[in-house]
C-alpha cells in the first residue's frame, strides 16, 4: 500500500469505461484512453 500516491483518485470514464488514476486537482478531468471530460470519481 506504500507505493499509492495518496494525492490521486480513481475516475470511471463515461464514454469508454476505462478507469484510471489522475489527481483531482486538475480539473477537467480527462480520459487518459478516449479523451472525454465525462468522467466520474469512482
């Protein structure tokens, strides 16, 4: 558990369902696979 950056989260994409980690700092929050801002913190 030591090696998770604490200051990311995980997101769901909305368009692909591909899920990944991105700091929710920055927003939007963009699709790392499809580019979409339609995302949600999973």
């Amino acid at each position: 558990m030591d090696d998770i950056d604490q200051s990311k989260v995980y997101f769901v994409c909305n368009t692909c369902s591909f899920v990944f980690q991105a700091d929710p700092n920055f927003i939007p929050i963009k699709c790392p696979q499809c580019g979409s801002e339609d995302t949600v913190r999973t």
